[in-house]
C-alpha cells in the first residue's frame, strides 16, 4: 500500500554515523573508554540468567539473516519455533504451545492483534532491534506480568535513559542481502540532568524468496516502525516518561488466500518509576498504555483473485482491536526477603468490516467483542541473595468477555448469545527452590499453576463449539495447566552449561478441530481435551583457548491428547544448534550447523487456532557462515551465508501453500529460503 512506501528512509542519519566512526571527533580520555563497544554474532542462545529466565539484547547481530519480526528472534531461544507461512510474521510457539499462552508484552504493553487468523499476532507489530532488552520467562513461573501465562511470558523493553551532563547516544545500522533485502535502523537519546528525548525507527523490505529448488515463494514485505520518548528526571532516583509510536507494514503471504494489505500500529503510553524509597519500600512502578491494530487483508494488493478460489472476487477484511490498561506494582526488601505486588487491568475493544474492492472503506464498523481483565500479583522470595532462594507467586484475575454479534457466519445466520456476557474468576500460582553450590553450580524445581480464559481467536473465530453448546463463546471452558519445571546449571573458567525439563497436565486445553470446505472454504470448531506435555532444553559453551567458542543446544517437546489417545497437534520436531566461533583482535568468524529431526507424532485432523498438522515432516539439516570486521570502537561490518549448500526444506510447524499462488490444492508445505547472503553495518556511541 502506498502508505507503507511514504515512510522515509533511514540512510542519510546512517551515512552520518558512519561519518562520525570514521573521522571521530576529538574527546578527552574519560570519554574514550566510556565507548559502548559491539559485540560479536550470536548463533546459539547464551545460557539463561537465572532459573527459567532468559536476558538478552535484540539489538545483538544474530544468524540467520537478522530477523524481520519478534517470532523470527525468539527462534534463537532454545525452546521457540515458528509456524511459517512465507517471509515474514511468523506465530510464535513455545514448548509446543502458541496463541494467548504465550503472554507477549512491548513496553510492558499489550498490543494484540486484531486478525481472527491470527495473520497479525502481537509480534508482527515489534522490531526486536528497537528494543534494548528481551526477557523470556518460560512456564507458569511468574504472576507479576499479566494472566494466562500458560507457556510463558516475553517482554520486549526499552531502557530509561539517563544523562548526568548534557550527552547524547546513538545506535544504527543497515542491512542488505539476497532477495533484495534492505533494512535500515536509528535510535538515539539526547538528554541532560532534567530529563531527556528518545527516538527511534527502523525499515525493512524483501522481494519473494527464492526457495532450494529455484522456486519462488511468495513472502515479500514492507514495514516501518516510529516511536518518540520524552522523560523527565528530577533526581537520580525518579523518572516520569511520555512515549507514543506509529507503523505500518504489508505481507504477501503463501499460506493464507489473502495477504497482508496494511499493519497500522498507534501506541501511546506513560509510566513512572521511583526508587531509593524510604525503609524496606524499594520501588515503585506503574505504567498506563493504549495500543491500536488496524489490519487489512485483501486478495488484489498483492496478488490476483483466483476466479476459481472461494473469493473469485476481489475482497478486503478490515479489523481493529484497541487494548488499553495498566499496572502499578511495589518493591519491598528486607535481610533476605523480598516481596513484589501489584494490580493490573486491561480492557480491548474489537471491530470489523468487510466488502468488495473500493466499497469496504466506506461501510460502517460492526463492534463484535469485548474483553476485559483485572487481576491482583504478589511475588514472595525468601532467601534473596543467598544461595538458598523459595520464590513464591499468587494471582487472581477477573476475566469477562462480552459477545456482541448479532449475526455469524457468512450468510449472516442470527447469532444465538448476541449480548450474552461471561465472567470468570481465574487463579494462578507458582512454588521454586533455587539451590546453589559454591558459585559454579545451581539448581532449581518448581511447580506453577496457570488458569487461562478463552481469547479472541477461541471465542469467536471458531464456526461451531463444543457438542450440544450454540457456539464456541457458549461452551468453550478456561484452560488450566498445571507443571513441573527441572534445572541445573553450571559455569567453570571454560566450560559453561545448563538444562531444563518440563512435565505439565493440561485441563480443558482448548483445541481447533478443522473440517474440509468448499467453495465456501473450510470450517472450525473449537472444544476442550485434555492433554498432557512434556520436554527439555540443553545447552553448553566450551572455551577450549582464547578466541574460540563451542556450543550447542537442544531442544525436545512432546504433547498428547488425553481424550483423544493421539499426539497434541503443531508439535516442533526435536532440534539441535552447533556453532563454532573465533574471535581475534578486531576479527571474528563464526559457523552454525542447525539439525532438525524428523516429526512422526501428527494429528492429521486436528490443529490449534490457526494452523494444523500437514502429515509427518522430514529432518534436515542446514549450514551458515558469517565474519565481522571492527572498523573502529564504533562501526562494525558483518557478512554471513544463510543455508550455503541451497538445502530445499520446510519446517514443520507450517502453513499449507495456497493454490492462488501455484500450490497444489492439496495441503503442501511451504519451503524456506534457499542459499542467502547478507552485509550489515552497526554503529554504535
């Protein structure tokens, strides 16, 4: 769409940073060695930061290709898949489970998207490399982040900056490699004692790939992000922050009969924080936020109408979801005790329309659902510091949900629970010891309980609901997991290592059953099992010499459906990353060998909200190179080949192809890019 092609480019603020790294203004000696300097590639996941949480910079350089959404970057987290369906906006799959269990917050916000597909899930809406941090928290081992956390909580975060005397920061970098990529990035803070100005944007584009066997896929994309902060510190313990985004994107996808037309984003938010609090009150935080997707989808952008599809016509489907809420939370810390606890609450408005080409602009918006959710958090750890932790959690949650349809289904059938509303009252709750041994081991055993209510997608996306119900907002019951979570980790002078398993019982998992169409195309029909899962992740890095790096990890999940005797549908295969890296002076190679095992275990007529099994999917493997070179403290290059060997493969969490694009009518997997290559230039002060 031509809103998406009006953002402007990002090159000329580029080209002067480089400017800047090549001929450096002069600075005293203190300011040289406060220089933040780059860091070198990263192929596999480091070890996690403490039991169960993983802590990285998205902004790192990473292979593959740096990623082009949030989905495409958490795969570099053991434990994290896809489900693909071409270039871009991947669903996020953790342990084998997607959707509303995965709790995705950008600012400590929630921006949800608005596609009952989910064409648009939370992640297409973040540019990981606009964030300063990453924070995954896997299994129901955490409360104070929002409910239904069933797989686990993300949060993307960016950094208050903070300036002592007038300075400025600034980061930026440009992408180009095969299929036309190009991708340019800016983020700079300028500020002194009183407060500060955030701003930050990026860019990216690709063409459709080509795949192992010379064949084109359909996935090009276009997306912008911009976004503004304005702070105001009085003293070195407080700050209040104003920030606001926009951006907007479009998506040619292979696995769907229609694409992406247009992301539009709007976030606004503000949040405060204080520290340094009197006695054994340590903080104070609370935060406000409202977040707006408005999504389209049509057949003509970027593609034909297929006359012999079921929309022989060309169409558009307009959705908006708006999500607003915020969050408050305190910190009190005594010799060995610490407790946090909060409130939070949320309330997201939905709405539609939908029409032919140049008409659905004009027809009015029908508002079809709200949700809304309160919730109260305390997190207890007894032990804080020493090297015997409890750590505690308890939340109760709120949850309505309010049907207002009058009508379902494309003939327009009168809708049975129009006006209906429910009303849930939802606990959740977690248990760990932490143990450590010296400073080289530690291990930790937890037990957490999770009670998750129907989302959007689950109440109002299905056809049909469970037998005997009217529909899947009568009948569909809250999901509720209970888990165990194992580890242990240990690091020594040239050895570092860690692993995790997992044993969970899921009670009413809600399940999409699909069932062949037509011309009118296919219908669903949403219901509870239960089901039972279970997994682990390892990892290690081996520092044999100065300068080179071993590592590896795995990664195994496994699900059952109980009622069903038969394997949890969109199961990832087992997986293992192999890196080898080498670092000298200003120069580092590095090489990563990815093997994916075969995936036997398939529901073929069952699949979760918005994908299910195609068939058993075959192993492969897959090799990459990449080199960097530091220009100076501030500017680095980097190169890499992406899949060197031109492997054709299909991962096997997967939508199937659609036949307006070439595929078979039959369900077929889509395959991933063939041989790539990629130039990046970071700059960093």
């Amino acid at each position: 769409m031509n809103s998406v092609s009006r953002m402007p480019v990002i090159p000329a603020c580029l080209a002067a940073a480089v400017c800047l790294a090549l001929f450096p203004y002069r600075a005293h000696a203190e300011e040289s060695a406060s220089i933040k300097t780059l860091d070198t590639l990263v192929v596999t996941s480091a070890a996690p930061a403490s039991p169960l949480n993983w802590v990285t910079d998205p902004r790192l350089p990473r292979q593959p290709v740096p990623a082009s959404d949030g989905a495409d970057y958490l795969k570099t987290v053991p434990g994290f898949s896809a489900i693909r369906n071409g270039g871009t906006n991947g669903d996020p799959v953790l342990r084998g489970l997607s959707g509303s269990r995965l709790n995705i917050l950008s600012n400590d916000g929630s921006l949800i998207g608005a596609c009952p597909s989910r064409m648009d899930n939370p992640l297409s809406y973040i540019a990981p490399e606009t964030y300063d941090r990453l924070t995954v928290i896997k299994g129901p081992q955490s409360v104070r982040w929002g409910a239904g956390a069933s797989a686990g909580t993300v949060r993307f975060e960016r950094d208050l900056p903070r300036f002592d005397t007038p300075g400025m920061e600034l980061q930026a970098s440009a992408l180009g490699g095969s299929n036309n990529r190009n991708d340019q990035m800016l983020d700079a803070s300028f500020g002194s004692s009183p407060g500060y100005v955030r701003v930050s944007g990026n860019r990216s584009e690709a063409d459709d790939y080509r795949d192992g066997n010379g064949e084109v896929v359909p996935s090009r994309w276009h997306k912008w992000n911009a976004d503004a902060a304005i702070g105001w510190t009085p003293d070195a313990d407080t700050v209040l922050e104003l920030n606001a985004g926009t951006g907007d994107a479009l998506a040619r996808y292979a696995g769907r009969g229609m694409d992406g037309a247009s992301f539009k984003r709007s976030s606004y938010g503000l949040r405060f924080e204080r520290g340094n609090l009197p006695g054994a009150w340590d903080k104070l935080q609370a935060n406000l936020y409202s977040n707006t997707a408005d999504h389209v989808m049509d057949n003509y952008t970027l593609r034909q109408p297929n006359p012999h599809g079921s929309m022989p016509r060309a169409m558009a489907s307009n959705v908006e979801r708006r999500t607003s809420g915020g969050r408050i939370a305190a910190e009190w810390r005594w010799p060995e005790v610490a407790i946090v606890a909060g409130i939070d609450a949320q309330d997201s408005r939905h709405r539609k329309r939908r029409g032919m080409r140049g008409v659905w602009q004009q027809l009015p918006w029908m508002r079809d659902a709200d949700l809304r959710n309160h919730g109260a958090f305390a997190e207890l750890t007894f032990g804080e510091d020493t090297p015997r932790r409890w750590v505690s959690g308890l939340r109760i949650d709120r949850a309505e949900a309010e049907d207002l349809r009058q009508t379902t289904g494309m003939m327009g059938k009168p809708n049975p629970t129009a006006g209906q509303r429910r009303e849930e009252t939802l606990g959740s709750g977690f248990l760990r010891y932490e143990r450590d041994h010296g400073q080289d081991w530690t291990w930790y055993a937890g037990l957490g309980h999770s009670e998750r209510m129907p989302d959007y997608w689950e109440l109002f996306s299905a056809d049909a609901g469970p037998a005997g119900s009217a529909n899947a907002f009568a009948g569909v019951k809250p999901e509720k997991t209970t888990q165990l979570d194992l580890g242990l980790q240990f690091r020594t002078r040239t050895l570092d290592g860690w692993v995790s398993a997992y044993a969970g019982q899921l009670q009413d998992y809600i399940l999409f059953t699909y069932r062949s169409g037509g011309m009118m195309g296919s219908s669903t029909a949403a219901g509870n099992v239960d089901a039972r899962i279970a997994g682990a992740e390892a990892g290690l890095e081996w520092r044999p010499v100065q300068g080179w790096k071993l590592g590896g990890t795995l990664a195994y999940a496994w699900g059952e459906n109980r009622d069903g005797n038969r394997p949890l549908p969109q199961i990832p295969p087992l997986e293992g990353r192999f890196s080898a890296s080498w670092e000298h002076a200003r120069w580092s190679t590095g090489a990563l060998l990815r093997v994916v095992g075969r995936q036997n275990r398939v529901a073929l007529d069952e699949g979760n909200v918005v994908a299910r099994d195609l068939g058993p999917s075959a192993g492969f493997a897959t090799f990459s190179l990449n080199a960097a070179y530091r220009i100076s403290d501030r500017l680095r290059a980097s190169a890499g080949v992406d899949n060197l060997f031109d492997r054709a493969y299909a991962e096997h969490l997967n939508l199937a192809g659609s036949a307006d694009f070439g595929f078979p009518a039959d369900p077929v997997r889509i395959n991933e890019p063939g041989r790539s290559v990629w130039l990046k230039l970071d700059y960093r002060m």
